[in-house]
C-alpha cells in the first residue's frame, strides 16, 4: 500500500518534535532549576515567597494556551481538508458519471454485432451517434477558499496562543492579591529585545520580512483564475504533436499551462494576519520588558530567570507560526515553477523536451520550504520548553519558599 506524500511528511515532522522536545527539555530544565536554585539559595525566607510570586501564572497559562492553539490548528486544518474533498467530490461526480455511462455506452455498441448479428455498421454508427456528448476534459475546481482556510491555518493558531495568554495574563492580575514586594522601574531602557535569546527573537521579524517579500513576488508573478482571484502561475509553453515513435512530434503548438499559486488572493491574507501576529507578539514582549522590576537586588536574577523564559515562549510561537507560513508558501511556489518547468523546442528539425531555469529555482524554494518548516518544528519546541522550564520553576519557587528543597549552602530558616 502507497503511503501519501503528506502523511510521509507529517510523520516525519512527528518525530522532530517528540526528538527534539525529549532533547531540549532534558536539559533545559535541570538547567532552569539550577540557576533558580543558585538564586534563591541566597536569599532568606520571605523574600523567597515573593520570588515564587514573581513565576507564578506564566506556567499554566502559557500551557492552556499553547495546548487551545495545536487544537485549533489541527481542528482547521482537518475542515479545509474536508472542506476541500466535499468541493471535488461535488465538481468530478457528475463527470465522473457522464464520462462513465458514454464509456459503457460506447462499449456496448462496439459488441452490438455480436450481441445482434444481423447488425450493420450504420446500426453501430447509428448507436454511437446516440451516446451522451463525454466532456472534453474535468471542470475546473473552485478550491481556493479551502486551500486558503490551509495555508493561514498557523497564523490563526499562533494568534490564537498568544491572545489567549494576554486574556488569561489579564485576568490573573486583575485576580491576584497586591504583591508585597514594592516594585519599581528602573532607568536603564528596556525593550522586546531586552530578555530572551537574541536569536530567538529575531527569528519572527526575519520570518516576517522574508514572508512577505516572497508573497509580493508570488504575487505579481500571479495570474487570475476562472473566477478572477489570482491564483494561479501562468507560464507560455509548447505543446506537440504525437510521433509515431511514441515521443514528441513536429509541429509544435504555442499556448500557456497553469498551476496553483501563491498569489494575492493567498498572500494578502496571509500578510495581513503575519502583521496581526507580530503586533501582538511585540506588545507581549514590550509589556514583559517594561513591567516594573523587582526593588530588592536579591530578586533581580530570579526576574531575570523568568522574563527570560516568558520571552522565549513568546517568541518560539510567534516564529513557530510565521515559519510554518512561510514554508508552505515556499513549498508550494515551487512546486508550481517544478510543474511548469518542462517544454518542448525544435532542434535541427526535431522536436526536443527540455526544462527551463525556473527549475532550479522552484528546487531552492521547495528544499527552502521544507528546513523553513524544520525550524518551525524547533520554534515550536523552544515555547514547550519554555513552558515546561516555567511550570518546573514555579514548582521548585514554591518548594523553596516552604522550605521543602534543599538549599546547598543557604542555612536553613527556622
């Protein structure tokens, strides 16, 4: 049995995650307790319950959150899917059948002589000339929506993520008792960039930039479909006539062929929600720097510990989201300039298939598309770390403010 390409592809992308997730996670959160052992280790009994305060919330929202986003993502993509299966069921049925009952009936008047054999030619002539006219060719497929419904499917689910934190952040300080810790800005300027792997937050913006400068050339290269949406790739080629030797035959034919693309219809949508994306995953992260630090310098590092990983959540689903975009833009571009690449020239008075120079470049968009999606996969790991690192924090904060680990060198409060 054939296994489809895409189910390939999915296990594959299955086992990066488990394998990475398994790797990172190993050895980031004992590295996480670690240095919030080491923090709090020197700082005595109250000042560590108002350490756990300063870990508490991220854990389990960002948790929620990331769990409500994958179902949403993988609810949306199972409907464009179905989706898209109703449409060319409901469009190749009635062709299917047509082209069906002409083959049956074409068949039958091929055996009438030896069903009837007192049949004639003009009684076959007479029954094929009676057979229902077979359509020329399939109709064409309005499926534009249902792709589109796939291709923003990880916009929407990072959005999703990430709005769903900021509700649930908002609620829980809305809930949440004063702190008793006096807090207080200080002058050095902080920005989204202020905490987190540097890397990590430029993976988004980079993502972004390069997202939409293939969308815009996806998109004037675009041509308009049957209902005017330009989503398609329309190229001129040849076409030849049959040789008797079973190749390719003089005289050739001028025309165009077309193929499904990532043109405005898809990538202004796509643009629109990647903005969306990024506004809020800067409002996160600019909220997250700019909250008021801890007064007491005991407590600097362990906010530092948790602005850290609060960040790298934030950005491993912005840039999870924008990559997996961006690869399914690239992988799909090129798979239409892969399709169109093929023509057919005369040479020396014969009739010769070759391909164009688009080829290479659908190969480097395709082979792009498919490490953008592998990256994704590792940004998608970085925010389940994060949020595994945070809930392991929060849960060792809240230890140590019971006084229930262990401390190495602290003396012990009595």
């Amino acid at each position: 049995m054939d296994i489809p390409t895409s189910t390939i592809l999915i296990l594959i992308a299955a086992t990066i995650l488990v394998v990475a997730l398994v790797w990172v996670v190993a050895r980031s959160v004992p590295r996480t307790r670690g240095k919030l052992k080491a923090e709090t280790g020197r700082l005595d009994s109250p000042t560590r319950r108002s350490a756990a305060t300063l870990l508490a919330g991220w854990g389990t929202a960002a948790g929620w959150a990331l769990g409500a986003g994958v179902a949403v993502y993988v609810a949306t993509r199972v409907v464009a899917g179905l989706w898209l299966r109703a449409r060319i069921d409901a469009v190749l049925e009635p062709y299917s059948a047509v082209s069906d009952e002409n083959f049956q009936g074409f068949m039958a008047c091929q055996r009438l002589p030896e069903a009837s054999p007192g049949a004639t030619e003009t009684d076959v002539q007479r029954c094929m000339d009676a057979l229902v006219e077979a359509p020329a060719g399939p109709p064409e497929i309005n499926e534009a929506w249902p792709i589109l419904l796939g291709w923003i499917a990880p916009l929407v689910a990072a959005l999703v993520v990430l709005a769903l934190l900021a509700l649930m952040l908002a609620r829980h300080r809305a809930s949440a008792a004063p702190e008793p810790v006096v807090l207080s800005a200080q002058l050095r300027p902080r920005g989204i960039v202020s905490f987190g792997p540097r890397w990590a937050l430029a993976i988004p913006g980079i993502a972004a930039l390069m997202l939409f400068g293939l969308l815009l050339v996806t998109g004037l290269a675009s041509s308009p479909d049957g209902w005017g949406r330009f989503t398609q790739l329309v190229v001129p080629r040849n076409s030849s006539a049959p040789s008797p030797s079973g190749g390719y035959g003089l005289p050739l034919t001028p025309g165009t062929e077309s193929a499904l693309f990532p043109g405005w219809f898809y990538g202004v949508p796509v643009i629109v929600a990647a903005l969306v994306l990024l506004l809020i995953a800067g409002a996160l992260l600019r909220s997250l720097a700019q909250a008021p630090r801890p007064v007491d310098p005991g407590l600097l590092g362990v906010d530092d510990l948790a602005r850290t990983l609060k960040a790298k959540f934030v950005a491993g689903v912005a840039g999870a989201g924008l990559l997996t975009a961006l690869g399914s833009m690239g992988l799909h571009a090129g798979g239409a300039m892969l399709t169109l690449a093929g023509d057919v020239r005369q040479v020396e008075g014969q009739a010769e298939f070759f391909y164009h120079d688009s080829m290479l470049s659908g190969v480097y968009l395709a082979v792009a598309g498919l490490l953008y999606w592998v990256l994704a996969i590792l940004m998608l790991v970085l925010a389940f770390a994060a949020v595994v690192e945070l809930v392991a924090a929060r849960s060792l904060a809240v230890a140590v403010a019971l006084d229930e680990e262990p401390q190495g060198s602290a003396s012990p409060t009595p």
